[in-house]
C-alpha cells in the first residue's frame, strides 16, 4: 500500500542553519505530494505540495521537489529561523483521485535555538 | 475567510461513554475528513464525507462513525470509548472529495479517555 518514510527527530539548529527533512514514498501511480506543519497545540497548516513530477513547492523559504525517480520530497530552508520551530509531516494522498485515504509520515520535530 | 473550526477543544470522558466531535468546514468546502492522531500511531484516517455521504473509509473499527449535515458541517462519534481512544481528532475540508483536493485542517479536538 501506499507510505511515507520521513527522517527521524528530533532535529535541532541554530537559527539562519540550513534545514533539510527527507521524505521518501512508496506508492503506485501519481501522488500528489504535500508538507504539512503543527504548530504547538494547533491542526495542522499546509506548507506547500506538489502534485506531479519535477513539481517544486514552495512557501514561506521552504522547499520540496517532486522527484519521481528517487520518489523521494525532500523538505529544505537556506535559513531557519526561531518561529520555524514546529512539527512537520509529509504527506501523500491516494494517486486514485476518488480516494481520500491520505498517508502521513511520523512527523519530523525541528527545534530552532537563537 | 473563516478557517475550519471544531468544538470542543477539548473533552474528558471515562471508558464505556461516547463522545460526538463537532466540524465547520471553511465556507463553501463540502468535503469533510476525519483523523485521528495519536503519539504511537501518528495521523490516521477516519473516514471522509461529502454532500452529506460517506465517500472514503479508514481502517477504524464501527464504533466510530461520522455523519455530515446538508450544510457541510460534520460530526463524529466514538461509542464504547476505551483508552486507546485518547488522541487529537483533526478535521479538514477541501472543496471537493478525493485525493486531488487540497485540505485545510482545523485545530483539533484533545480527547482524554479516563
């Protein structure tokens, strides 16, 4: 079945650090392919998502591109700051488009220290 | 825009009791989905409605069900509740249903089974 493989935390930088989170997925077809951030006591906030090959999304500084031959959606920040300190998931959802059943990775923990 | 709002923040229920979860999807969104996020399983799908119909299941057993009212919002209940059940409840919506559809997810629900 489909999955998402994300790099264990919890990761911890100082702030204007470079930040890479890896993600790896296993799925048949077409995902589409998501980053999602949890802020203490919050839902989660969509970061950003790409939904087909060689996509790049981006927001707010981060990152990620869809690279189908590695399947691989790399999350990457050229300079993180405090507020940046979060929890973060990715994500895939179902390349059949009339099912839902999104597929989350453990979630990523990113400390930023001034 | 008004986000995707959930009542209550938070509850405490003791074993053997059931629980409805309430869910107002941003305006104009008719699809709602349900997860469960737990430290030990992480984000899990519930189930996923749209125009007041079961569209998509999780692997949940039935004492958890969902229902969807004609102006979008949800509710989800949990009867016989055990402790395992203890978890955060996220609800999203998207526009439509299915995986093409883009998620926004409310705060959550902070379930505590006793």
């Amino acid at each position: 079945g489909n999955s998402v493989t994300q790099m264990e935390g919890p990761v911890t930088l100082s702030e204007e650090a470079f930040l890479t989170i890896n993600c790896t997925y296993t799925a048949t077809g077409y995902p589409s392919l998501f980053w999602y951030v949890q802020y203490p006591g919050e839902g989660l906030q969509l970061l950003l998502k790409a939904t087909k090959a060689d996509d790049k999304g981006s927001n707010k500084g981060f990152e990620a591109t869809y690279r189908k031959e590695t399947t691989s959606f790399h999350l990457e920040k050229g300079s993180v700051q405090v507020s940046d300190s979060a929890v973060y998931f990715c994500a895939l959802s179902d390349p059949d488009p009339i099912v839902r059943d999104m597929r989350f990775g453990a979630g990523t923990r990113l400390t930023v220290k001034p | 825009k008004a986000g995707v709002t959930q009542t209550p923040r938070y509850l405490i229920k003791t074993r053997g009791q059931q629980v409805t979860l309430s869910c107002s999807p941003i305006s104009g969104h008719r699809s709602v989905s349900w997860y469960q996020q737990t430290p030990g399983q992480g984000l899990q799908f519930l189930f996923e409605y749209f125009s007041e119909t079961q569209r998509n299941k999780g692997n949940f057993p039935g004492r958890f069900s969902g229902r969807q009212f004609s102006n979008s919002r949800s509710e989800m209940n949990v009867s016989t509740l055990e402790l395992g059940d203890s978890a955060l409840y996220l609800c999203a919506s998207s526009l439509a249903f299915g995986s093409q559809e883009t998620q926004y997810f409310g705060p959550g629900t902070r379930l505590l089974v006793l």
